[in-house]
C-alpha cells in the first residue's frame, strides 16, 4: 500500500473544512432539538439544513477528487486532513 501526500490550496480545505464543521453542528443542533422536545416544523428546518450542507460537502469533495483521480487509477481511499491541509491518497502498491 502506497500512501501520497498533496498539499490543497487553503481556500479548498477552508471551504471544506467549514462544510464539515457546519454539518457536525448541524447533526448536534439535530440531536438537541429532538430530545428537548423542539416542535416536528423546527426539527424538519434543522433537517432540510443539514440535508443541503451534506450535500454540498458531498459535491465540494467529488469535485476536488475529480482534478486527482486521473492521477491516482489504483487508488484504495483518499482524505482530507484540514489541519495540516494535505490530501492523503492510499492506493494498492504496483506490482510489476
């Protein structure tokens, strides 16, 4: 197993980086409102919310693999470290 590092541009794992944190919040905002008793109308907007910022980060993240993926034909799994602002990208060693 192969693993490579490529640093990201900052705006790219800023931006990432806030989706995820917005998400993580979302789901906690989520998890309160059902076991504090928020009205269904409220919970379902927090829901709606979360929805759309897991998709976003879901396009946001395809979108910036697919400038990679050429590059990497036997990758296994790649991440996003975004304290260090490096893309990690395992993949199945050569065997030639």
């Amino acid at each position: 197993m192969d693993e490579l590092t490529i640093r990201l541009p900052e705006e790219t794992v800023n931006y990432l980086q806030r989706l995820d944190y917005e998400i993580g919040g979302l789901q906690v905002l989520h998890t309160h409102a059902l076991n504090a008793g928020t009205p269904l109308e409220k919970r379902m907007e927090i829901k709606r919310e979360f929805q759309e910022r897991f998709a976003e980060y879901q396009l946001a993240k395809n979108a910036m693999w697919e400038e990679f993926a050429p590059r990497f034909p036997r990758v296994k799994r790649w991440w996003v470290d975004f304290q260090t602002g490096l893309l990690h990208v395992e993949q199945e060693a050569d065997h030639e």
